[in-house]
C-alpha cells in the first residue's frame, strides 16, 4: 500500500504564513524564544518553502536542536526526533516488524485453541501487512496524520551505511518496505538534521539538503539572548560574564564553552544572588563553563596573566 504525495505547491500553501519571509520566521521564532539572526531565519523560511530538509551544522551547544524545537512551536506541529547514536541501524530509524503480534496471528489463524485473535487481528490478509509494521521516527514523521517537524539530531555520529539509508526519505518522503513497497508521505514534514562535525557527512546527504552554519553568537548577540533567558541578571552582569566566555573560546581549550553553557552560569549565579563575577580558586565559575580538567587549568593560567573586559 502507498499514499500519494502532495505535491510541493501544496506544502508551499501549508507553510506560507509562518515561514512567508525573512521577517516572519524572526518574529516568529522570538516570540517562542529562539534569538535567530536573518541569515538562520532566511534559510529556514527557504527550507520550508522549498520543502527540503535541513542540515544544521556546528559547535555543540549552539542552538541547533533547539532552533528545531522551536521551528515546531512556531508552524504548531508535532516534534518527531531521531536521536542518533553509533550502532543505529533500520529497525530504530525507519520501521520493524512486529514479530509477537505476527506469531499471535500465525497461531490463531491455524486455530490453535491456546491463542484468541482479538478484534485487532482480521483473518485474511498474511503477516506481512501495515497491521504489524512499528513505525519509526523518519518513517513516523512521513505518515503522521498531521505535517510534522522531523529531527535527526547528531547525523555525524552514524556510519556511512546508515548514513544512506536514510537517502530516500530526504530526497522521496519514502520509504520502501520489501514486503509492502513503497510508502510515501500524507504530508512533507519539515526536516532538520544536526551535526556536530565529528566526521564529514556524504556528499549524496549533503545534496539532499539546505545547509545552515551555527557558530558561537558575537557578543552582542549573546548578551540578548542570556538576557531573554535569565532575565532577572544586571545587565553589568551580563555583560561580564559574555566577556569572560568569549575569552575563554579564544583559548586553545579542548571543548570551549557553549551558548548553553554560558546561560547555565547566568542561572547559576541568579540563584546565588551575586553581583559579580568571582574567580578566586573557591569559585564555581569555570566549573560551569568549562569540562575538562586541562581547559580548567589553561583558563586559570590565562586569566591570571590577562585582564579581561566586555567587548561591544
């Protein structure tokens, strides 16, 4: 069994209010809290519209999951999220069988009076039916009832192989069941894909996909959005703070510290109550900021030999 595909004018008229321009997707996504900038809003206005997934790459802890949550809040569409991870294979991504109701339906239909086919169950049309699929995410995502937003967060982190099966429900919105054929999409989900840049992605992926860049935020930037997200913070406060992380990301550290990680702090030292930045050796400021024992150690020797200030 397939479903017909709506056509791309179709998804168009589904996403234009929302995702009309530029304008729109920036006002939209601070209202639901996502600072973006016109280039971040401008791409994904053109993902939408276009109906072609998404490919986020950089730093971790840069908004990229993030920008997809919010996404979803603003076109007020379900989040269906492929968390990735080493070792994924079909059966976690995109469907399996389910052999326990195929083995219950295999005994009652040979009348086995130990089993008792249920109303779920109807006579007549084999194992290998929609009845016994279990969808996954991407292949959730492509026969939701309703459109979707579609994340696979952390690509990078699959293998090659994997990688490419995933092809088909980034260029078709399908996906082929050997049993069944093909099963392509009620509705285009919006589709974003996150990579930290562990490994280079393919270039038959890469082809697929609208490409999107998150760096670090310059200060200015960084200072609204810790603003927006401890709003209780001096703005004297705020802007030390940024100035010490953005220090700290010119360091030669093994994992510099991320957008989240500098609002972990400004909550941090909201609860504490303080005034200023302390980074005496009792302190827990780089604690927060910073993961490694190393980087710990570089930060300290460096702050020691040069003052640092806000920068505008």
């Amino acid at each position: 069994m397939s479903y017909s595909q709506p056509g791309r004018g179709a998804q168009a008229d589904d996403v234009a209010g929302p995702f009309a321009g530029t304008a729109s997707v920036r006002a939209g996504l601070a209202a639901h809290g996502y600072l973006a900038d016109d280039k971040i809003a401008g791409v994904v206005s053109l993902a939408a519209r276009l109906g072609k997934p998404l490919l986020v790459e950089g730093p971790a802890g840069t908004g990229k999951t993030q920008l997809a949550k919010s996404v979803a809040q603003l076109a007020a569409r379900p989040l269906i999220r492929l968390q990735c991870y080493e070792g994924i294979d079909e059966s976690k991504a995109l469907y399996e069988w389910d052999y326990r109701k195929q083995l219950l339906w295999i005994q009652a239909a040979r009348g086995d009076e130990t089993f008792s086919a249920d109303a779920v169950i109807e006579d007549g049309k084999g194992i290998f039916d929609e009845r016994f699929l279990l969808t996954r995410p991407m292949l959730e995502a492509i026969r939701s009832p309703e459109p979707a937003v579609l994340l696979v967060d952390e690509v990078d982190r699959v293998d090659a192989e994997t990688e490419a099966l995933f092809l088909e429900v980034l260029a078709e919105y399908q996906v082929s069941v050997p049993e069944l054929g093909r099963l392509t999409a009620r509705h285009l989900p919006l589709v974003f894909l996150t990579s930290n840049g562990t490994r280079d992605l393919s270039e038959a992926l890469k082809r697929r996909c609208l490409f999107l860049y998150l760096d670090y935020p310059d200060p200015q930037r960084e200072r609204e959005i810790v603003a927006q997200a401890v709003p209780g913070l001096e703005q004297a406060l705020v802007d030390r703070l940024v100035a010490l992380v953005d220090t700290l990301r010119r360091l030669n550290l093994k994992k510099p510290p991320s957008v989240s990680e500098t609002i972990d702090l400004a909550r941090t030292l909201h609860l504490l109550g303080a005034t200023d930045l302390d980074l005496t050796a009792s302190s827990l400021t780089l604690n927060v900021l910073l993961k490694y024992r190393d980087d710990v150690q570089i930060a300290d020797a460096a702050l020691a030999r040069r003052p640092w200030q806000p920068r505008p």
